[in-house]
C-alpha cells in the first residue's frame, strides 16, 4: 500500500489537456445545435407554413391539370363497339399532389383512391369518357379467366360496413350476396368473368384490389402505353401486367 501511495501519478502534456477539454465544449456545442433544428423543424411541421410562391405553383398546376383533361375529352373516343370486351380491370399507376380537385374525385368514383389499386368495371360510355379524363393516371385492358381468378383468390377482399374483411369463408360471401344467388369464390370469379346480371352488385362487394408495385417499377408513365408508355388502353396486355403485381 506504501508503495502504491508513493507512485507518482501518470503525466498527461498540457495540449492534451486542452484537446479533451475542447473535445468536450464542441460535443455540447453539436449536441445544442442538433436539439434546436429537431425543435425548429416540429415547429416547422406544427405550423405547416407554405410561402405565397408555394400556393401560385400549386394552383397553376392544377389548373393545368384540368386543361389538359378538357383537351382530351375534345378527342375522338373510340365507340364502345370497338372495344375488345365488356370487362375492364382499371389499375392507378400514378397520384399527384397537383391534380384538379375534378379528377381525384372522378378516381374517387372508380374507386381508385390509392396507387397500384385495381378494380373490375364494366366497360360503357361512361365509364370510358372518365377513363379518359383520368388517363395520365390509369391503365386498364381487358383481364383473362385466369388473372380473373388468382385476383379474387390472392387478393379478394369483401367490404362488409365500410371494413375490409378477408374472404375466407363463403358464409361471409353468402350472407352477403346470397340473395343474387352468388355463395362461394367461384361465384364470384363466374360473375366477374362473365359480366353476370349482378355484376354490379359483386363488384361493390369487392374491395379494390391492393396490388403490388411492379420489380422495376413503371416507365414513361406520363406517355400512353400505344406511344410506349404505360397509361392508357393496354387491352389484353393488361394481363402481362396483372402477372408482375399480384
């Protein structure tokens, strides 16, 4: 013990010293500048302020956005003899801050809220008129039999109360569609596939599907898919597209 008490303590030079000491002071210094950028940007976030430049530029592009929808409308939409089938499987590939007010709600109405979304439609004047104010944002084709089925096995989702509810017992699909004489899946593929009576019905039964983004994601998205694009008619290329997101 005598001998410890009589080690001299270790040296430690002067500039060390004052290196650990500084090490020290520009650590604080960092750790208050960080703590007052996370309290400047919650602020920042609270308050959600856009400058007037902000507001000019989200304007315009919506204007812009209805514009060019009047000027499509203007064109030649082909006659509902043309088309290649009665049923349509309409998919969202794009959402924009910057749409008209007119076109989220005409997805609205298709009931294409989210992106990569899919529904089945009956194919009429109508529905292709909206289609066609909503092109930059949709495409759709004609689905097979097949694709037909594995969307509403994989990805079949009742709408129950306003609640997405899994399909997984046809007592769910009865109590809910009995009446039209639909009790299982298999009802529901041969209505969908068909273009039964009670389509309509089914249809609205029928959650949007929730598709998956396509491995490498979509290409050109503002030309149509004739020009080399991806909106637009796809007619029955709408199922090589079906394929890469279920």
């Amino acid at each position: 013990m005598a001998e410890e008490q009589g080690k001299e303590l270790a040296y430690i030079p002067e500039t060390i010293l004052k290196k650990r000491k500084s090490n020290e002071e520009w650590a604080l210094k960092r750790k208050a500048q960080l703590e007052l950028r996370q309290k400047r940007a919650k602020q920042s976030q609270g308050n959600d302020f856009k400058l007037p430049e902000q507001f000019i530029r989200e304007y315009r592009d919506k204007e812009l956005d209805l514009i060019k929808m009047k000027q499509r409308t203007k064109m030649h939409r082909p006659a509902q003899t043309a088309l290649g089938s009665k049923l349509l499987f309409v998919v969202r590939i794009q959402g924009r801050n910057d749409m008209h007010p007119t076109t989220k709600k005409i997805l609205n109405k298709l009931r294409l809220q989210r992106i990569f979304s899919g529904v089945f439609i009956l194919a009429n004047a109508a529905v292709m008129d909206m289609l066609q104010k909503v092109e930059p944002y949709v495409t759709y084709g004609y689905p097979n039999l097949k694709n037909v089925k594995e969307l509403v096995y994989k990805k079949g989702y009742g709408r129950i109360d306003k609640q997405r509810v899994p399909l997984t017992d046809n007592n769910i699909i009865e109590q809910e569609l009995g009446k039209h004489g639909i009790l299982c899946m298999e009802d529901i593929v041969h209505e969908v596939a068909s273009v039964g009576p009670h389509f309509k019905e089914v249809t609205r039964f029928l959650w949007p599907f929730a598709l998956n983004k396509p491995e490498g994601g979509l290409q050109k998205t503002k030309r149509l898919f004739r020009d080399g694009g991806e909106t637009g008619n796809r007619e029955d290329h709408i199922n090589e597209l079906i394929d890469k997101m279920n």
